[in-house]
C-alpha cells in the first residue's frame, strides 16, 4: 500500500526526522483555514500518488489568503495523470539551499535493503541516475547486520554532506531505517531532503524533509492492527472493495471481458489472451479484470466472482479459465451453475477446464444445458470467444444507441 | 542426486495438522512422497492417520515438538512449511537452526522483512529454501528402484519422467506447461514463488538444472515486477549450454497494481512483461505468447539439441 504525502510525513514525524508545519485538508475552506494556521508565504500541494504532479500544476505557492484560496480551486478539481486529487497539504514554505535525495527500499535482486541516495535532489531517481548516474551513492542493509550510527555517517559523507550536516544526515539515515523497519515498510524515500534556512545565517541552515514517499508491505497489515490508522489510503473502487471484503484478489481493468481463473500466473496469462484476441478481432475489447480464487476455490468462492464480475455493466461476456491443482473443477461448476440461478442478468460465460475434475466439471455444465454456457478445451480458443461475444454484444449496444 | 533434493529423501512436514497441511500431507503422501513425521508443539506425541495414502495402505505419521526432533528421530534433511504467514519465520528459522538442508516454503502473505531475514540465513548456512509463496518442488524418479519427491502442492500425475526441466513463478501457470509437455516429460518441477524476495532465484534453478546430467532443456516462466527474469537470463547467455525457452505473464498489467502476487507489479515503470521479453529475446531465449506457443518453442529447441 502507497501512502499519500501527508501521510507519509506522519510516520516520519513520529521518527524525529524534521518535516515543514503541515496541514491537511479537504476542502477550499480547509485550505483557507489551514493557510491562516500555517502562515505566509505556504505550500498547498495536491495529495496523488504519482511523480510530477509539481510540472502538472499541483504545487503553489500562496503569499496571501486569496492566493491560497485561488491555488485550492485550482487543484482540487485536478486529475493528474489519471489520478484524482484526493486533498491538499497546506505547508510551510521553506527557503531551500540545496536538495538531496534519500531513499532505502527492499532490493528484489540482492535480497536485502538498499540506501539510495544522490546530493542530485529534487526529481525522480530514474532521472537524477541518468543524468548524475556517478552521484549515486548506495549502500546495502543485511536483513541478519545492523545499520549503525558509524555506517550510516560514512555513508553521509559519501553522499556529500559535509561539516555539521554530516552529523544531521547520519541521525536521518538512521531514522529512516526504523521508519523502514518499524512500520514493515518496503520503500521510504524522502525527495528532497532539503538544506534550508537563510544562505547568509549559518545557524538558522538544518536538514528537513520536504516531501516523502512511503509503500507499506500489505503482508504485514496482520502486525500493524491492519494498518486501520491509514484506511483512508487505500484507491480501491466499489468493485475491488467489495471483492476485498469477500476475500477475492480482483483488479479493476475497465474493460468488456470478465476473466476469472486460478493462481495469479494463470489469470495473468489469461488476460494477455483476451487482449491478444482483443487486437486481432479489433474493436478494442480488452479485459474487465483480474480475478484469482486461488487454490483450492469452494463453490462458493466461485459464485461470489461470477456475481462480482457480472455486477460490473461493462462486462459483455466472462471467461472462466481454471488448471485444476487443488482446485477442483467439479466445485467451479457448481459455482458457477449456483451463480447463473442467483443472478438476474447473466452474461455469456465462456469456460475452460482441465486438471482436477475437469470432466466431472465440464459434465455437469452440460447437464445444466444453459445457453449462457459455452465451453472449450484450450485457454487460446476460449480467450478468442470471449473476446468474440463482447465484441458482438459492443457492437449491438451501439446499434441500439444511434 | 535429482534436483535440490534426493530421490525418496524423507520429508517432515511444518504445519501437518493444519487444514493445508493435512490436505496435502495426504497428496504427497499418496504421490510417493517419503513423509516421515510432522511438527506441532502441542501435539507433540501423537500420530495422524492418513487412510489409504501408502501404497493402498495406511500411514501413521508421528507429530514431534520441534524440528530438532523431527530430523533427530527420522533422519530428515528436508521440510515443507505449511504454517500460517505469522508463524512462517519462526518455523523456517527452527527448520535451519535444526540443520534441515532443504525448506520449501508454501506460505502465501509473509512480510518480506521476515523473509529477508530467513532467506539471508539460509544463504549464509548454505541452505536450500524454495518459496515462499510457491507451489514447491516435484522430482520424477531417476529409476525404476527409486521414488520422486513431491514437496509442496504440485499435482500428482501430469507428468512423468523426461528431459525436461521447468522452474516458475507462478503455480497455475506451471500445471499448465508440465500438461502441454506431458508427453515429453520433466526431470524436475520448481515454483520459486511470487514473492519480491524468494530463498531459490530462476536464475540459481537455471544453475541447478544445467549442472543435472539428465536435463536437457529447461522451461523458465516469469511474470512481472523486478528482474529476475533478466538476471536469469544475463547468466543463462553466457553459463547455459541447454536450451531455455520462456514465458512471461502479465503483458497486459496496468502500472502500480498487484496483480495477486505479492511481488507481481509493475512499478514506476520498471518490471514490464514486455521489458523482459525484450531482454531474454536479446540473449538467445525465445518467449512464447502462450503457454501452448511456449510448450511448441521447447519442442523445436530440443529436437535441436537431439539433431
């Protein structure tokens, strides 16, 4: 799970790591309201979980009330880069000097934790590494060894930080490490971590974190009261918070093919067909989702994803792909034909069965004699139908539309 | 000596009187799969019967307390964890503590700090773990004396023994391609998992069975996040003198979702399934669009070999 900004800020508070004063807000008048807080000149920055927002509009400065309330019916309207703005922050705006960036996050390929960070600051990692790729200066964490205030003030000066500032960077490094730690995250970035204060008074200069990044591991909700506190993060919509509380994995994908199947390798490659058939038919049909009930699946299980499914509008036609391992193909059946009794508006369902039960599984389908039911032997030939009927059922709708 | 582990090596199970555990102590029991005791702290001391799951003929499996005296009493080196992911690290951290050389790791929810932290252990004691989140390893006997291993979920009775090999990601996606090259038949089967930080890489399997006399070309199934496929890849160019065909899932994934696995998702564009593509094309690795085009490029590219 990402974490908005101001939630991020949050977690790096209750570390000591110093961030500017900051207010949340919803609302024009809470944007108001907090600018009055705060103090001029302030920030108001648009909360998305997407780089770039700054180049998109959505970070002004206000020197006055009116400014803030003109910079707030701004951005909250704003879709930046397909997301919605969900608030503002309101914060304080700081002379910077001088930007870094600091970042440590689970490195996939060595197996541990990696400490990123440049005296490049500012913009997106990818960017500051092509541009300054010799300012990069990183350091790996052993999950079983300890990050240490020696380590970590080696690894100040290697960034660049120099006289006192060595000091203040070492003590943030090693906070950002129990931020990482203590809150099971897999990626804290703070981009930038600014020198700030006034150029001519050396002792009003101090490190602060000027915005930050946090993705928290979702296997760890179970440590974390299931991250209850930042509930408000989660962009789930209707269909994936229903599908959530019923347990299912299921990703929105907006398109016309329902695809529903078992193991997430399986449903991966079965929407790579849909929307391999999709292009060769044209008409642009794409899947509608992801859908894995996993191993194992109950009857129950399966009619709960069918009925999902289907309650999307968009959905023309579902294809049901299931490798019997554990799973039985006989209990997919009896989901299936459960589903296709409960529901009002069934759409057609292309099925493909094999492994476990396949037969006792595709016998009953048929004993079932539905007209909704069509069934296959291959996942090629039933992603090709799948996509065939949606393309036909689209191509209706707009008939009936004109 | 079959892949990272011996033919008819004995197996204890963590987690065996558990739903899953029990389920699949009686699959693997009935695949022929050497299951010599479990371990349950608070039924240490008595025994789970599974009805017909020897050879026709009852098991009685003994629970032990703790892994040191499962292995002591059975002689087992080799383990599968069944345990709930709150448990998992402690259960893989007694598993090495107790000297057991090879831990496949079934648990699907474990965080990745826990299992940073076994994997790390595991490296440094030269142990063996396969997972977590995986469908585990399969064997097929080498002989007609012997006996396969099967530790974890894999189906009994898709495939038999052959020349192949196949190491993946992705459980479903597995069962699928051992179905379409069932006739060819496989050496060994690994699920290395769908987790950001697995104990046994798709490159450290490609090692694996490129170091096996008896494989002679090897499936790789990939899908997106990270770069295991390329690191796999990068070394198969220049260390792999058997053929590897592959296939990636998730050419169609939207940027920033979890696609089920918790390591499947493409981030800040980084981790594509077209990004791997390109790069396993590049060395040599052909990629098939489906797991049926990718069963017919491992055809062709061992008739080559054969040729």
């Amino acid at each position: 799970m990402d974490l908005y900004e101001y939630q991020a800020r949050q977690l790096l508070d209750e570390q000591g790591i110093a961030t500017p004063n900051g207010i949340f807000a919803r609302d024009v008048d809470e944007v108001a309201q907090a600018a009055d807080t705060i103090g001029y000149p302030c920030v108001i920055k648009a909360q998305v979980k997407i780089g770039h927002r700054g180049q998109a509009g959505g970070v002004k400065i206000a020197h006055t009330r009116e400014e803030a309330v003109a910079a707030a019916n701004a951005i909250f309207p704003m879709v930046i880069h397909g997301h919605k703005v969900r608030g503002v922050l309101v914060a304080e705006a700081k002379n910077v000097i001088h930007e870094y960036y600091v970042s440590i996050s689970v490195d996939r390929t060595s197996r541990d934790f990696d400490v990123l960070a440049t005296a490049n600051g500012g913009t997106e990692v990818e960017e500051i590494a092509k541009a300054h790729p010799e300012s990069v200066k990183r350091l790996h964490i052993n999950a079983l060894d300890t990050f240490d205030l020696d380590a970590a003030t080696e690894m100040a000066k290697n960034i660049g930080f120099y006289h006192a500032d060595v000091d203040q960077a070492a003590r943030i490094l090693l906070n950002m490490w129990q931020c990482f730690k203590a809150n099971d995250a897999t990626l804290v970035e703070i981009n930038p971590l600014a020198k700030i204060g006034d150029p001519d008074d050396e002792s009003s200069k101090s490190l602060c974190a000027l915005d930050a990044k946090i993705s928290l591991d979702d296997n760890a909700a179970f440590r974390h009261d299931g991250w209850k506190r930042f509930a408000g993060a989660s962009q789930l919509d209707p269909y994936e918070q229903r599908a959530k509380e019923l347990g299912l994995h299921y990703v929105h994908l907006q398109g016309q093919v329902g695809v529903i199947g078992n193991g997430a390798g399986l449903v991966m490659s079965s929407l790579d067909a849909v929307s391999g058939a999709g292009e060769e038919q044209g008409m642009g049909i794409k899947p509608a989702n992801f859908l894995d009930i996993g191993g194992g699946a109950s009857s129950e299980v399966m009619r709960n994803s069918l009925e999902i499914v289907l309650s999307d509008p968009q959905v023309k036609s579902v294809f049901v792909n299931v490798y019997g391992g554990i799973t039985s193909c006989e209990q997919v059946a009896a989901g299936i034909l459960g589903a296709l009794q409960a529901i009002e508006t069934v759409k057609p369902i292309v099925v493909r069965f094999d492994g476990n039960a396949a037969q006792e599984g595709l016998r009953m389908l048929s004993d079932a004699n539905d007209p909704h039911l069509h069934v296959f032997d291959t996942m090629e030939e039933a992603a090709q139908q799948a996509a065939h009927i949606a393309a036909l059922a689209q191509a209706a709708d707009k008939e009936t539309n004109k | 000596m079959t892949l990272f582990v011996e033919d008819g090596a004995p197996v204890i199970v963590q987690g065996m009187t558990g739903h899953q555990g029990m389920t699949h102590t009686a699959r693997m029991l009935k695949a022929g799969t050497n299951i010599v005791g479990g371990v349950n702290p608070r039924k240490a001391g008595t025994s789970v019967t599974y009805p017909n799951a020897k050879n026709g003929k009852d098991a009685v499996i003994p629970v032990y307390a703790t892994c040191s005296e499962a292995s002591k009493a059975t002689g087992a080196h080799a383990s599968v964890i069944f345990v709930p992911p709150r448990f998992a690290k402690d259960a893989v951290v007694e598993a090495i503590q107790a000297g057991i050389s090879t831990i496949v790791v079934i648990t699907e929810g474990i965080p990745v700090a826990d299992s940073a932290y076994f994997v790390e252990l595991a490296l440094r004691k030269g142990v063996r773990i396969i997972g977590p989140n995986c469908p585990g390893l399969i064997t097929l006997p080498s002989s007609e004396q012997s006996k396969g291993v099967n530790m974890g979920i894999i189906p009994d009775g898709i495939v038999k023994r052959g020349p192949l090999g196949l190491v993946s990601k992705s459980g479903t996606l597995t069962y699928q391609l051992m179905g379409e090259l069932s006739d060819i038949g496989f050496t060994a089967c690994v699920g290395v998992g769908g987790d950001p930080i697995v104990g046994t890489t798709l490159q450290e399997s490609l090692e694996a069975f490129e170091a096996d006399e008896a494989t002679k070309g090897v499936v790789m199934i990939g899908e997106i996040g990270g770069s295991a496929e390329q690191d796999a890849a990068q070394w198969a160019s220049t260390h792999m003198t058997k053929p590897v065909v592959a296939y990636i899932a998730g050419f169609t994934a939207p940027e920033g979702k979890q696609m089920g696995h918790a390591g499947a998702i493409v981030s800040g564009g980084k981790g594509t399934a077209q990004d791997k593509k390109v790069a396993l094309e590049a060395v040599g690795i052909p990629v098939g669009k489906t797991p049926r085009q990718t069963a017919e490029l491992m055809r062709k590219a061992l008739q080559s070999v054969a040729a």
